[in-house]
C-alpha cells in the first residue's frame, strides 16, 4: 500500500465515531484515501464513543459498514493494513478525565511517530455539544498548535445569525481562525468544484459570464425521500435553514464571484464573501413577493399511500415547518445587475436531482427571429447529483434538405471521465489533512449566509402559514412556486 510521504504524520480524533455519519461517509472516505495512497505515512484514526468496546469489536463493525458504503471494494489485504490504524476509546463528552486519558494516547502515538503528530479533531455530533468539546480541547491543550491542529465543524452552524455570531465568538476564544474547518459536504462534490474550472479556465466563458449575457440563473436541490428518522432535528429545522443558508447559497457564490487573483484559500473565501455581501437583503413585507414555503402532504406513488409530513414520526399535527423553500435573489453589483438568481430545494419532490442552469440572453436581432422556427434558449447546465455533467444546450440545423433548427446538447460526462469519482467527504477531508481551507467555511460567511435568509426565516417563524400542507409528495412543490419565475417571463427548467 503506498504512502503519501508528503504529509506529517496525523492523529484523527472522531468525536462521535458510532453515530450514522461515521459510519456512512468519515470511515468510507478515509478508507478510500487509505486505498489510493493518500493518507499519511504515519496516521491513527482514534474512534470515540461513549459505549465500552475494545478494538476488535468495533474494527468488526467498522468493516461491515464498509461493506455496505466504501466507494470502492473492501478487501482482505487492504482491510488488514487500514484497520491496524483504527483504534477504539471509550469517552464521556463532558468528563475531564476522559480529555485527560485522550491525551495521554495522543502524546504516546507522537512517541511512536518520532515527533509530534498533526491532530485532526473531527466533531461529527450534535450542535449542544460542539461548546463543551471545544472547551475541554482548549484546557487540556489537545489543540494547541494552530500549525499542525484541525478542528473540523459540521453544520448547522446555530441556528440563526445571533447564535452563529456566538458560535463563532467561542470558537475564537478556544482556536485561531484558520484551525476551524466548517465543513459543507457539497463544496467537495466532483461537479462543484468543477466551477471554478469552467469559469477560469475557459476564454470563451468567462467573457460572458455577467449581466449583458446571462438574463436569469436556477439552483435546484430536489430530493426524492421524505425526513425519514430524523423527524424530530428537521422539525426545529426547516429547508430554509437545513439547505438554502448553506448548500444553495454556497453554490451560488461559486457561480457569482468575481475572479479570483490567485486560488489561494484566502483570496477565493474573499471572492465568496463579496457576492454573500451583494445579494440584496428582503425586506419583510416583501417576504412573500421573493420567497415561497411549502409543505408535502400526503398522497398515492405508484398505488401506494404515501405519508405527509405531518404524518412522519415525532412531526406536530399542526406543524409549521417548510419541507420546500424558494427564493428569488437579487445581486446589487456591476456583474449581476437586474438577474434573478432562483433557489429551490425541497423534501419528497418528484425526483432526486440536484442542479444548476445557466440561461442566456436572446440574441436580440436574430437571422432567424422573423421565420417560423423556434428558437429555443442558450442553457448551460450543471448537474451536481445523480448525474454529474455539464451540458450546454444551443440551436443546430436539423440533418436534411430543408433549413430547419433544433435544439441540441455538447455534454461533458464527469463519469465516462472516472467511473469511480471519489465521494465530496474525500476531498474535503484530504484537504482538511493537507491544511487547504478552499472549500471549508469562514466565519464571516457564516454569518453573512445567516444575514441573507434572516428576515425570511424570521417572517415564516413568527408566522402560521394555514395553506399548509400545500403540494403533494411526489411532486415538483407548491403552485406558488411556479408563479416565482413566471413574473419575470422565466419558468423553472
């Protein structure tokens, strides 16, 4: 199995180590990255969980699950060296004692590699626990080195701006800025990144990339299945909060910033702040008129009676919860003026697919403009899951005699590239072992992430919506959404 000789050896410390995401993308990933030789010459990944296992046990059930989620195929030879490096500690969150006993494992794993070990703290728990880790890191100097210690931070970042603000004034008190990994699981995924590529990299792009050229932008994360088990986080949640604040707006600032100098980590979070600062804030009384809620209910899929929201296990009979959310933003630069930026994600929507599409402008004196052909519009498409291609979509002449258009597609395929892509978790967590902070949150776009969606959230909080639930599962959302575009002569693609 190679090595990468490049980084210094590594401590991984999983808080959380037994919970589902460990099990379904942190242990894959770092399984994976093991496999292709990414991983450090030296590296422990240290799994703590409040139950007492020893270590074959929980190797035993590290296994089975990779059998079930690891990308790539769990074998015998590659199964023997990974797991010599999982090791198991029993760890009560909020006991000083159990710091103590980690760090005494830390300071004999730096004895064994010859130097003190990078410590990768990864806190994959709930957000109420995420002040007592960090304060019990800080007093016990678990991550005292800004140079060699991580701190990686899963979402949500509070649960509005004020308890963003306050997160990330404890944080600050406890590590260096540039310690604290706030991670975004679809910053690291294949398609995305590939943004910055395209835009870039590209002279025929980049050129037309703005207001003249593009007249309305559409960011779409539909998911096919309801909230399933975790009916009581996503009723303290909401779509608005579990996606747009994050997933949706960070991809919108991946397609709205302006060039960046250099892709070094700070200038490209820069960039991502100032589109973050541009996108004009909506007043309350204006809430209705830019963003649209929603709610499933129930309804029959192919002859089978499907659950509403409200039906799912530990939701409120009465509940007001979004499991859809729309917005129409606006950004007040040079760049974007006047174009609609349109955001929509929602929970039991007709299929599972997440995308983004481009649309241009119509040529506004064509040859063609006074035939009868139809021109249909210039769309550039970006699919971020399931498929992962980007396809631009452009009027062609029909094969034949006759001078007749269609519309035709060029498509870059991602998978016929690399069958086999490496899952976002993998990226982000290479990254996170190298110490490349692109693609993890700062704190200031936390908060001005936050500031975007504040008044919407606050209206829709402090508002019953009675029309609620108001789109069938299995469907594409609420009528209303549809009216969102269609005021501007646009319909979602």
């Amino acid at each position: 199995m190679s090595e990468n000789k490049n980084l210094r050896p590594t401590s991984i410390i999983i808080f959380g180590a037994t919970g589902d995401l460990a099990k379904r993308k942190l242990f894959p990933a770092f399984y994976n990255l093991y496999i292709d030789g990414r991983m450090p010459k030296g590296f422990t990944i240290i799994a703590l969980g409040r139950a007492e296992h020893d270590d074959d046990y929980f190797r035993n059930y590290i296994k089975e699950n990779l059998n079930e989620f690891s990308r790539k195929k769990v074998t015998s030879e590659d199964w023997a060296g990974f797991q010599a490096h999982i090791k198991y500690i029993q760890h009560q969150l909020d006991e000083q004692d159990s710091y103590k006993n980690l760090n005494e494992k830390l300071e004999k794993l730096d004895t064994v590699y010859g130097t003190r070990g990078n410590r990768l703290f990864y806190l994959s728990i709930g957000p109420n626990f995420v002040t007592v880790i960090s304060n019990h890191l800080k007093n016990n100097n678990l991550a005292s080195d800004s140079k060699k210690d991580r701190i990686i931070i899963e979402k949500p970042f509070g649960h509005d701006k004020q308890s963003a603000i306050e997160l990330n004034a404890l944080l600050a008190e406890n590590f260096e800025e540039e310690q604290i990994y706030r991670i975004d699981h679809y910053l690291g995924k294949e398609t995305v990144q590939n943004i910055l590529a395209f835009r870039f990299g590209n002279s025929i792009f980049e050129p037309i990339w703005d207001c003249q050229h593009i007249e309305s932008v559409q960011i779409t994360v539909a998911e096919e299945v309801g909230v399933e088990t975790r009916g009581s986080f996503y009723e303290q949640t909401g779509a608005l909060r579990d996606m747009i604040q994050n997933h949706l707006l960070q991809i919108l600032c991946m397609i709205a910033m302006e060039p960046p100098s250099s892709l070094e980590a700070g200038e490209i979070r820069d960039r991502k702040v100032d589109v973050l600062k541009s996108i004009r804030r909506i007043s309350p009384e204006k809430v209705d008129h830019y963003a649209v809620r929603g709610q499933y209910g129930k309804a029959i899929i192919n002859g089978a009676q499907v659950k509403g929201y409200r039906q799912e296990e530990g939701i409120a009979p009465d509940s007001n919860t979004e499991t859809f959310a729309a917005v129409k933003f606006y950004l007040d630069n040079e760049r974007w003026q006047k174009v609609p930026f349109y955001v929509r994600t929602g929970k039991k929507m007709q299929e599972k697919h997440s995308y983004i599409t481009i649309q241009f402008k119509p040529l506004p004196n064509s040859t063609f403009s006074q035939s009868s052909q139809h021109l249909s519009a210039n769309r550039l498409i970006i699919n971020i899951q399931p498929m992962m291609d980007i396809r631009l979509q452009f009027m062609a002449k029909k094969p034949g005699l006759e001078l007749d258009l269609k519309p035709v597609e060029m498509i870059f395929d991602n998978f016929a590239c690399q069958e086999n892509t490496p899952e976002a978790y993998e990226t982000l967590l290479l990254d996170a072992l190298i110490g490349d902070l692109t693609l993890f949150m700062r704190s200031d776009q936390v908060e001005e992430a936050w500031d975007v969606v504040k008044t919407i959230q606050e209206t829709w909080e402090n508002r019953k919506d009675s029309s609620l639930p108001n789109y069938e599962a299995g469907s594409w959302g609420p009528k209303d959404s549809f009216a969102l575009p269609e005021r501007q002569g646009h319909h979602w693609v």
